[in-house]
C-alpha cells in the first residue's frame, strides 16, 4: 500500500486556506482501488487535498496471444456480426492490435464498418472513430442495462450480437439478449488478474474495516469482487464499515451492482467520468462531518483531523479514535475502559491517558477536553 499527501501530514491548514477549494478534501483519508488510472485519480483527489491511499485491486492483462480471442474473432470473420458492442476504448485497440499480428486486422475492420456499432462511452467512441469507423448508438448512462433495453426494442430476434467483454464475463446481460432471441459472441480482449504485490489490497481491507479510511473509490465491479475476496477472513467487518462510516463512492452503476446487493449504499456521478466521481466524494464527505460547540470553541471532526476555530489540525489515529468517541456523547463522561474499545487493538488503559494528552496537544484548544477525577473524560456541553 502506498500513501500519497500532499504536503506534510501534520501542517495546520489556517481558516482562509482550508476555504479554498484545493482543501476540499483536507483531512481526509480516501482509498483508491484502480490500477490502469489510479495516478490520475490519485492526483485528482490530492489536488482537492485529500490524502490517497493506493491499493490497486487488479491489473488488466491483456491476451493478444489468446487462443480464445483468436477464436471469437474468427467467427466474427465466418459469420458477421450484426451489431457489435465496443465496451472499451482499450479493449477495441488491443482487439485491433491482436488482429494486426494475425494478418487480420484489415478483414475484421471490414466486418465492424458494416456492423451497427455500439459505443458504450466516450473512450469506446473515440477508440471507434480513431479506427476509421463509424459508431451508431451510445447509453447516456453508459450502462450495459441501457444497451440490453436498446437492443431488446430493436428486436434483436434472429441477429448476431458480439459483445466485447470489460474485463470479464457478464452473463446476466448475455442471457438477457440469448432471451430476446439473439446468438452473443463474447470477445474477451483482456483479462483481470491480481496485482502482482497484493500487500497494499490486503492493507487497505484493514484500514476499511478498522473505520481508517473515510471513503473508498472503484472503477470496476471486478475490483469491487477483488477487494471483498481480499476481506473475507474479516468480511463482516469490512462490509459493516462500507456500509456505515466508510462513504463507498463507484463511477457507475455496472461497477456498483456487487455493493448493492450486499446492501452497502453508494454514491455515483451521472456521468462515469474519474473528475465526476471526484466532484461527488467532495460534494459528500463534508455532509458526514460532526460538528460542535466545546468550551467556547468551534469543532467539527473530518476524517484524520479536526477543524477549531476554522483550523485544521490533523490528528494520529488513536486521539482521533478518542475524540470521535467523546464527540458522539457530548457531556457525558466516557471511562478509561469505555475509551479503550475506540482505540486501535492491543491498546492499554495506559495508551487512553497518552491518547488524551495527544489529543489535547494536537487541538491546541484549552478546556475542550475535560478530565473528570475518578471517572474518566467529556467534551463539555
């Protein structure tokens, strides 16, 4: 797992420059999933001062060489397909690029140009004319339901369909144009695999499921069903906190369809863009910040960090453990004991006392923290 900032993880961003918007995300913590584009959006989200931990859950291997691509690409030069569905700009290239080395290359360009096209979206489509080729519908969603309910009223009964596959297999949406009474190639261009160091998945289960991570990104549903393998031997937690304290943002709905079933609420940009998704963590994350009135003073917990008085001051995770404990009960005073279950494991009593005096360092805010003798600690009412 790799830990990307932007700047130094303990500055205190004053009032006048967490206003701005390249502190829309300052304090804190989003997990990115992707492998293909994780940079971009990595530097997307530190740009809105978030900090980003990378933990790419696959990577796309392609299959130029594959038997299997040969195979569907063959008997799309055999029998025409009458409607093809390009899925991915990449998935297109690599297919044309596949065909190249066979000698085939010119043949099933011929056999796309009079298929109708489908351009699942805006790379899909650009990777089409970049070909030379024309496409004839996009989704606006780009969603492959919207593709099946397209088709399906077109009456797709008696047509070849060749449906180039995102990754993987989706049968759910081969069988509903089997259904309609369609023939579906499936054109597997690329493939998932693990990540080839599958430490920083592993680390990022962690951190989602001990509620260190605010929010969480994926690109994919494969990514989706990669990290939730990642997090079985402690699957209850994971999903509890997706479905609680970490905010689960998906660029559409194909990639949220695993998280909806398991209950977990998402949010989504209409448009599947990566500047989109980002815009939607940003427009959310604030909505879930603890705001308070403490002893004079103006307090609100976002993430890792604190804002007093309009400062943001970041926080380690154990003090930030004890002030969301004291914050969720205002006034009322919490035990030494009590205090301990919001610590992180193998914590002792003694480790409560060391968190609460950083805690009141690192606030730098006189009286917010109160010690009761003999009972334990509150924020004052």
């Amino acid at each position: 797992m790799t830990y990307r900032t932007p700047g130094p993880r303990r500055t205190v961003i004053k009032a006048a420059a967490l206003a701005e918007p390249t502190a829309a995300l300052s304090g804190y913590t989003v997990g990115v999933t992707a492998d293909r584009r994780r940079d971009e959006l990595a530097g997307l989200l530190e740009s809105r001062g978030a900090r980003v931990v990378l933990a790419p859950a696959l990577r796309i291997v392609p299959i130029a060489d594959d038997a299997e691509l040969r195979a569907a690409t063959r008997a799309c030069l055999d029998s025409p397909p009458d409607i093809v569905l390009v899925s991915t700009g990449i998935g297109l290239r690599g297919w044309l690029e596949a065909a190249e080395g066979w000698g085939l290359a010119e043949p099933l360009r011929a056999v796309l140009a009079r298929a109708y096209l489908i351009s699942r979206g805006p790379k899909a489509r650009a990777a089409i004319r970049s070909a030379g080729l024309h496409d004839h519908w996009s989704p606006e969603g780009e969603s492959y339901e919207e593709v099946v309910d397209h088709l399906t009223a077109r009456d797709v009964a008696g047509l070849t369909v060749a449906m180039q596959l995102h990754g993987e297999s989706q049968p759910e949406y081969t069988e509903a144009l089997e259904a309609a009474g369609a023939r579906v190639l499936e054109v597997p261009v690329y493939r998932w695999a693990p990540p080839t160091d599958p430490a920083p998945l592993h680390r990022l289960v962690d951190l989602i499921a001990g509620h260190l991570v605010d929010a969480v990104t994926f690109t994919s549903a494969a990514a989706v069903n990669a990290l939730l393998r990642a997090g079985e031997p402690a699957g209850e937690d994971l999903v509890a906190a997706l479905r609680t304290d970490v905010l689960v943002a998906c660029v559409g709905p194909v990639t949220a369809a695993p998280l909806r079933r398991l209950g977990v609420p998402i949010v989504a940009p209409a448009r599947a863009r990566l500047s989109a998704l980002v815009r939607t963590i940003v427009e959310e994350l604030p909505k879930r910040a603890v705001s308070l009135e403490v002893a004079g003073h103006s307090l609100t917990l976002r993430g890792h960090a604190a804002i007093v008085d309009g400062d943001l001051r970041p926080l380690a995770p154990a003090p930030m453990a004890v002030l969301r404990a004291l914050a969720a009960a205002p006034g009322r005073v919490l035990s030494r004991a009590a205090l301990l279950h919001a610590l992180p494991r193998g914590a002792d009593e003694h480790a409560v006392e060391m968190a609460v005096a950083r805690l009141r360092a690192g606030l730098r805010a006189p009286g917010v923290v109160q010690t009761v003798v003999k009972r334990g600690y509150r924020l004052p009412a």
